[in-house]
C-alpha cells in the first residue's frame, strides 16, 4: 500500500478540518465576551466557520469540504450519540416522564408535521393559481419533509416529486432541509438568549461545573477497576460499536422482511433514515441484558460506565453539528425563491407558537427544556435538538433527550399514514387540494390524542376534581 495516497489520508484530513475547526470556535467563544454572549454553542461557530471557509475556497476553485464525506459523519454521528446515550444505567428512581409521554410525543411530532404540510399546502396551492402557474402544486408538502424530518426524508420525497413533473425537486427539499437546519441552529438560540435574559430557564450545570465531585460522579459501584487491563474507555466505545453493527444487521432483516412482503421502497428508506431509533431500541435491549445478567450473578462487573458514555454521546453529536452545518448547499433554490421565503418562514413561526400550546400541557416542569428540544428537531434534525438542549440541560437531567428518541419511535407509527398522503398529492391541483383536506382532518385526531392520552382525574383536598402530575409531567 501506498501510504502518501491521498485516499489513504482523505477520512483523517477531513476529520482534522472540522477537529481544528471546533479549537478555532472555542478559542473565539473564550476570548469573546460578545461571542459568548449570543449562547452560539461550539459546534454551531465551527459549523459556520466551514461553511463560509467552503464557499471562500469555492470561489478559488478550492474544495476543502468533503460533502459526501461530511453528510456520512452526520447520519452515524446521531445514530452513534444515542445508542451512547441509551447505553447508560438507570436506576428505578430514573425520570421515565411517565407511561403515555412516549405516545404524546410522537403525537406531538408528528401533528407538527401536519401543521407544516398545511402551510406549505396552502402557500403552493396559492402560488399555483396566481404568481406560478407553472408551479408544481404539492412542492409545499416539502416543507415537513426538510423541517420536520430532515435531509434524508427530503431528498426522498423530493426526488419522488422530480420523477412527477417538479423540476429541481431533489435539491428545493434540500435546500428546505438546509433553511430548518439553519433555523433551528439560529432562531433557537436567539430564543435561548431571550428567555435566559427573562430568567425563565432553570440553572443546570453541566458536569464538573462545581469545585468539588465524588468518586461516584465518574463511577457506579461494582463498575470493572480502573486497573484493569483494558481501559475503560475502550470498552465504553467496544460496546457502543458493537450495538451499531447489530443495528445494522437488523435493518438488513428488516428491509428484508418488508421487500419480501412488498411493502419496501419508502418503507425501507425511513427505516435507514431512522437509523439511530433502531440502534437506540438495540442498546436499551443489550442493556437489560446486562442489568439481568448482572441480578442474576451470571455477569459479575458493571460494564458501562455513565460518565464516559455522556462524554462521548457529547464527541459524536459534536462531530455531527458541524459536519451537518458544513454540508449545507446555498444554491439549491433554482427559481423557488417566493416559495421558498414564504413557505419557510410562515412554518418557522408556526411551529414555534404549536409547540409552546402541546408542549406546556405535556412537559410540564420540564417545559422549556421539551419546548427546545423539540423545536430544534421539528426544523431542523434530532441532533439540533440535542444541540438546544444540551445548552439547558448540559447533563440530561430531565426526559427531555429520551422524549426525542421515543417520541421519534411512536412518531414513525403516527407518519404512516402521511406516506400514502405523499402518494396522493403528486398527482395534480386537485389531488394536492384533498391532501390538504385529509392532513387537516389527521391533525385534528392527534390534537385529539395530545390532549386526553393518559389523561386521569384525582380529588384534591378541596374535594374538586384535577389532572394528576408528578415533577416530571407523569
């Protein structure tokens, strides 16, 4: 092998740019007061340091970002952060956020999606029969696609509608899914400012914040010794490895299963796009594997240690935010510029004040922190989510982060019915007009199930009647 090959080099050189990339944005953020100021996380700076590095070089001829490469980093960057995530012991005492939060979430998710479908329905529909004739009518169903689902259910859809008569359709949904993303990583930290300044957020330190930290803050009882002979980091990364190549083998069943029975193609497609919703539910399972085994004395040590993996849930969703803010191409717009304006920016305010109704009565005392991270997901990814979030909630105190992945799993249950939804609206004004219908109808049942799932009435003192709740929302 030849050693000065640049493809023997070319995964380290793009890695190093983004490392030296995140060192240059914690630099700026430490010796810039206004920097700091502004609550832009690290990763968010990095992220737009290469994003303006990229298009100066452009402009050379010079291409510094590897695109395919850094849209690789993001899609196992998530996947890798939550089965890390989802590793870690719980105790009985762990914050569930209650039976139903799994379903009201992804009720919550996905009704979101709904109320962007509407929106982007009705601005296309309206462009459609005065300034764009020519406009392809369901173009506005990209909207819930890009924000609400991201790059990969958006260049799905998109290209599906490219097939159908929509030109440019693969690139106006990545260009949408670019706009949430830029959303989300913006307009949700200008909001943080904003409620950080009314004294609104609660003051969660993140981990080593305070002088002094017990053994036991780095590790459980009965965890393997630092002495021994492999490191305990190591295995830490061992084990979150070994869940994803298991992920991956049960996709493959999967896909398998559905393309035997014929339900594959879009089918298929969600599942790799959920990719890090399959590796969390394999991590949880090799979990309680471990908890049983450990009660049963069948294995003697605690193998996962919760403070590293914390550590590098943190690493990869690092990776993953500035690689994702990296990746983002300006130029595919192609002529939906009026669309594109109006269609984003009516959905970036619309499910702001959705999630601030749905989120207040499901989350409870954790309200902000589910208003947020919901809010970074439902514009732009899962992992934006986890960025706003970590900005409030640097330790996952509350079932903020675990809502995400188990509303997401709910959530794919809730979206099915928006793949035939898809189908519909691509053939023609008409077809487009009764998806608009049909979505609203959708919307109204999952409001539905948002406000009277898990619903149940205790007696006061007063002898009145009143929803039950814990501290958590339960």
């Amino acid at each position: 092998m030849d050693f000065s090959d640049i493809s023997v080099w070319s995964f380290i050189i793009q890695m190093g740019i983004l490392m030296v990339a995140l060192l240059i944005a914690n630099f700026l953020r430490r010796i810039s007061p206004a920097v700091r100021r502004t609550l832009m996380p690290v990763a968010v700076i990095a992220g737009f340091i290469l994003l303006g590095l990229k298009y100066i070089f452009k402009g050379y001829g010079i291409e510094i970002i590897n695109g395919p490469l850094y849209e690789m980093f993001v899609y196992h960057a998530i996947a890798l952060g939550f089965i890390a995530m989802s590793l870690r012991t719980t105790d009985d005492a762990d914050k569930s956020g209650g039976k139903m939060i799994g379903v009201k979430s992804g009720a919550i998710i996905v009704s979101t999606y709904l109320i962007q479908g509407m929106i982007g329905l009705a601005v296309s529909l309206i462009l459609c029969k005065t300034f764009m004739p020519d406009l392809f009518p369901a173009s506005g169903l990209l909207l819930p696609m890009g924000f609400g689902q991201g790059p990969g259910q958006a260049n799905n859809v998109g290209t599906t509608y490219e097939l159908a008569g929509m030109s440019g359709g693969r690139s106006y949904g990545l260009a949408v899914a670019a706009c949430g993303y830029i959303v989300a990583c913006t307009i949700g930290v200008l909001i943080l400012n904003i409620l950080k300044r009314e004294g609104k957020l609660k003051n969660r330190k993140a981990n080593g914040s305070n002088d002094t930290v017990s053994v036991g803050f780095f590790q459980d009882e009965d965890e393997l010794p630092v002495s021994d002979s492999v490191d305990r980091l190591s295995i830490q990364i061992a084990l979150i490895f070994a869940v994803y190549i298991l992920t991956y083998f049960v996709t493959i069943g999967l896909t398998t299963i559905f393309d035997s029975i014929g339900v594959g193609g879009m089918l298929n497609s969600i599942l790799w796009g959920f990719n890090f919703i399959i590796g969390s539910a394999v991590a949880i399972l090799v979990r309680v594997i471990f908890k049983q085994g450990k009660e049963k004395k069948i294995i003697k040590k605690q193998y996962q240690n919760n403070y590293i993996l914390n550590r590098i849930s943190g690493f990869f969703f690092d990776v993953m935010i500035v690689a994702g803010i990296a990746s983002i191409d300006i130029e595919d717009l192609h002529g939906y510029l009026l669309l594109f304006i109006l269609m984003c920016g009516i959905g970036t305010v619309a499910t702001w004040f959705w999630l601030t109704l749905v989120c207040k009565k499901t989350y409870g005392d954790y309200y902000y922190e589910g208003l947020l991270s919901m809010y970074g997901m439902l514009t732009g990814t899962i992992g934006s989510g986890v960025l706003l979030l970590r900005e409030i909630d640097p330790n996952y105190e509350t079932p903020a982060a675990n809502n995400l992945v188990l509303g997401s799993s709910f959530g794919i249950l809730f979206g099915a019915p928006m793949l035939v939804l898809i189908g519909l609206s691509k053939s023609g004004f008409n077809n487009s007009l009764l998806t608009f219908v049909l979505v609203a109808v959708y919307w109204v049942i999952l409001s539905l199930v948002i406000q009277f799932a898990g619903r149940r009435k205790v007696k006061n003192k007063g002898g009145d009647e009143a929803e039950a709740s814990s501290k958590y929302g339960e």
